[in-house]
C-alpha cells in the first residue's frame, strides 16, 4: 500500500476544474489544476473553499491529490487523465 502522503505521479489528473472536492474535509471545488513539471509532485489543484466570504476575490488554496476526496461520496478518485507537461488545462 502506498504512502498517504505520496501523491500519484506521471502528470495524471484526478480532479478536473469544476469538480466538487473535500480538502482535508472542508467543501469545496477545483478552481485549477496547476502541471509543475519540474517539482516531484507534478500536478496540484487549486481549491476555492466554500467557507471563503470574498467570492469575487476567494484565496485559492493549494492542494495535492492525497488533501482530496468528491465531495459527494467522500472517496478518492482512481480515474485519472494524463496531461502532457506544461499543457493547459481547458
């Protein structure tokens, strides 16, 4: 079984933008998903929580894929969809 702590590698992205996610069980949804080609821990997801007051303005907060979960089901996702590096995401 592999570490909590080490997030799936090879540029694979689990969480689109848009999806609805738990981030370390707070609500909310993928504003990005940023490729880092040059970091061991190649994709990350930016996360505007739904707790944030300033919705025209929200922090983005970081996030890897093992802080996440579907917000509906309260599982991880396994289906993933490899993006070339530095390819951005539409």
């Amino acid at each position: 079984m592999a570490k909590k702590s080490v997030p799936p590698l090879d540029n694979i992205v689990y969480y689109p933008r848009g999806t609805r996610v738990l981030w370390n069980g707070e609500p909310g949804v993928v504003h990005d998903v940023v490729i880092k080609p040059f970091d061991k821990y190649e994709v990350g997801y930016d996360i505007m929580l739904d707790s944030q007051t300033r919705k025209n303005e929200p922090e983005i907060d970081n996030a890897s894929y093992h802080q996440l979960v579907f917000e509906d089901t309260g599982e991880k996702s396994a289906d993933g969809e490899y993006v070339e590096p530095l390819k951005k995401l539409e």
